[in-house]
C-alpha cells in the first residue's frame, strides 16, 4: 500500500517544480567591486546586485542590522540587461527617490547594460556612465 502511494505522490511532486533559474550565469547575488566613471575608479563598499528570474535586488551587505533593498524589473537579452521600475523593499511600492538609488550607481528610471564578460565567477558591463565590475558573492 505504502509502495503504491509512494508511485502516485511522487511523480507529482516532481511535476510541480518550476525551473528557477533562467538567465544562466547572470543568476545569483554580485559583489560591485569597482567602476570606472568620468575617468574615475569608484571602490563601492558592500554593494551587492542580485538577479534571479526577471527581478533584480540592489542591497548593501551589513554584519549587523537591517539593510535597505532596492528591487527592480529586468530582462536579460543576449548581452543587454535591462532594469527599470525600481522601488524600496520592504517598504513602498512603486518607483523610490532617484538619488537613493546613486549609490549603487544607478542614476536614471530605466538603465540599459550592455555585457562585456559573464561567467561563473565574473560580470563586467557597461552603460553610458562607466563601466561596472562585478565578482560572483
């Protein structure tokens, strides 16, 4: 009897499973490490970007404490990223103060990146602005 419950409930829970990770190596939490601006290099200290699916989360990596989070909407298409509708989390819904959002070198609604490298340990992209280098976290 146990056998055949066993046969039933198990193709289903097999069936239920979504594939969560769609984007290949674009998935998963990126450590800013550096980017370069106007001529500039910028050290950013704990900012992370993450993207899973067709959202992208923005945060700071504390010890201790809450951080704030950004979210926002991407799509990822060949060698261009996409990220627009941004807005704290958790918190309000809806697009957050712009100049929040400088930190993580993020200084319009809609920021198109185009993708230099993406592997499994490493992200270089680029957008009018400068050029953005990412480690795998």
């Amino acid at each position: 009897m146990i056998k055949r419950i066993l046969y039933i409930i198990l193709p289903l829970m097999f069936l239920s499973c979504e594939k969560i990770f769609i984007n290949g190596d674009l998935d998963g939490m990126w450590k800013l490490k550096l980017v370069e601006m106007d001529g500039k290099e910028y050290y950013p200290h704990n900012i992370t970007y993450s993207f899973q699916r067709h959202m992208a989360l923005l945060g700071e990596y504390y010890e201790e404490g809450i951080p704030t989070y950004y979210k926002a909407e991407f799509t990822y298409n060949g060698d261009i990223i996409t990220m627009g509708h941004f807005y704290e989390y958790p918190g309000q819904e809806g697009v957050c103060n712009m100049d929040d959002l400088k930190k993580y070198f993020i200084f319009d609604e809609t920021v198109v990146f185009t993708v230099d490298r993406l592997d499994d340990e490493k992200l270089v992209m680029h957008t009018d602005y400068g050029v953005y280098y990412f480690e795998k976290w």
